[in-house]
C-alpha cells in the first residue's frame, strides 16, 4: 500500500509545489483547497504524469466544519494519511507575546 499525503491549500504556490513533489516520489495524495476547478486541473495532471491516485475534497478551512468535512471524505474514501502538509490558513498581523 502506497502513502498518502493530505495537502491543504493545493491548488496554486506553495501547496501545489508539495503536491508536486509528493506525487514525483509515488505518493497518493488528498488534495484540498477552495477552487475546484483547479484541484481536478491537478489531479489530471499528476494522475497522468506520476500513475498515482488524487482524491478532491473542496473545502475553505476559514469556515467553520471545514476539518469535520476533510475528515469525512478521508473516512469516506478509506484513507489513512500518513503525511500533513497543512499549507492553507490564515494569520493575524500584530505582537505575538508568550
């Protein structure tokens, strides 16, 4: 059985970079990220390119229930991810004191 990686944020930059390079080392993936349209532009192209399985699951991890929704479809698909790249989020600008 093959790994697989959860990307976040995978469809542009940084995210679709990791899922580049994970998909060249024969990793499956589940890819997430708002649009759509380019996450099945990037499943095609790494199924086609690598011979590996992408799985889509769209979702806005800034709404609430986004988590609950990713972790269904993994349950859903029989899944078990072995790798987190968590590359979608957002931060607050400001003084950060421990």
């Amino acid at each position: 059985m093959r790994r697989v990686a959860l990307v976040t944020g995978a469809s542009s930059g940084i995210g679709e970079a990791f899922a580049e390079a994970l998909a060249s080392r024969g990793t499956d993936l589940v890819v997430v990220a708002r649009r759509l349209e380019r996450l099945e532009a990037l499943r095609d192209r790494l199924t086609e390119r690598h011979g590996i399985q992408v799985h889509v699951v769209q979702a806005d991890l800034s709404r609430a229930g986004a988590v609950e929704t990713i972790c269904a479809a993994v349950d859903h698909l029989g899944l078990q991810v072995d790798t987190l790249i968590n590359n979608a989020g957002y931060g607050v600008s400001g003084r950060f004191v421990a």
